[in-house]
C-alpha cells in the first residue's frame, strides 16, 4: 500500500511571502495573548492582596529578593525546559522517521497517521444561523443517535 510519490514534483501550496506574513501575525497574536493573560494574572493578585503585592514588587528585609525578580527567574527557567524539552522531543521524532526535510517527514507521518474521512457531499446541515440553531441542531442529532 505503499505509494511512491515524487516529492520535488509537488507545487508548494503557499508562496514563501505568505508563509511569512502567516508567522508573523500567529507570533503576534501569540505575543499579545500572553501579555494580556500575564497582565490579568498581575492584576488579580493586586486586587487580592494590595499589601504584600507592594512589598513584592519592591522587596523588603524579610524578603532576599523581590517577587517579580523571582518570577522573572522561573519564568526563564520554566521556558528553557520547555523549549529544550520539546526541542529534544521533536528533533528525536524527525530523526526517528528518517526523513530528509519537512515533505517527506509530513508524508511519512501521514502514511502512519489514519485517514480522516471526507465530508463530500456533507451528510448534514453545514450553515447556521447562529450558536442557537447549531446548539439545537447537535442535541437534536445526539437524541437521533441514542433512539
């Protein structure tokens, strides 16, 4: 069942231009969302404790050392052992596979990977006119199911 496929054959699907843009604006989506999380997560910790948040940020005698000094260490700590962790984890994965570039390991890995079946002609409603209507819809399907 093996098919063999001529890989420098295939058209790429998107110009390299695209493929740029498309990481720049998931790197930046990526960067706003967690700046807003960790400024949510700041402000919740001073509405909880105004006090002691004061005494983190500026550090006291009783503390050797700041409470945003010490989440600035464990959040760099914290992001080399992921990145190192899953670094590691996909470099083995690539090497495993034997593949030689990026085609051929997504062909490897699809050739392993089962087949999502396709929806073609769809066996149900694909337009909704709201949350509603889907939400109604799936309870409907789910009672249909179980009779």
């Amino acid at each position: 069942m093996e098919q063999n496929v001529n890989i420098a054959e295939t058209k790429p699907r998107y110009s390299p231009e695209f493929k740029m843009k498309a990481g720049i604006f998931l790197a930046g989506v990526s960067g706003v969302s967690a700046l807003i999380g960790f400024g949510a997560t700041l402000a919740a910790a001073k509405r909880q404790d105004p006090k002691y948040f004061g005494q983190g940020m500026v550090g006291s005698r009783q503390m050797g050392e700041t409470g945003a000094g010490l989440a600035l260490r464990a959040l760099g700590w914290g992001t080399l052992y992921a990145f190192t962790g899953c670094g590691i984890l996909f470099y083995s994965i690539w090497k495993l596979s034997g593949a030689q570039n990026f085609e051929e390991f997504r062909y490897k890995v699809g050739s392993i990977l089962p087949k999502i079946p396709r929806n073609n002609p769809p066996q149900g409603r694909t337009e909704f006119s709201g949350l509603n209507d889907l939400l109604d819809y799936l309870q409907h399907q789910k009672s249909v199911k179980d009779e």
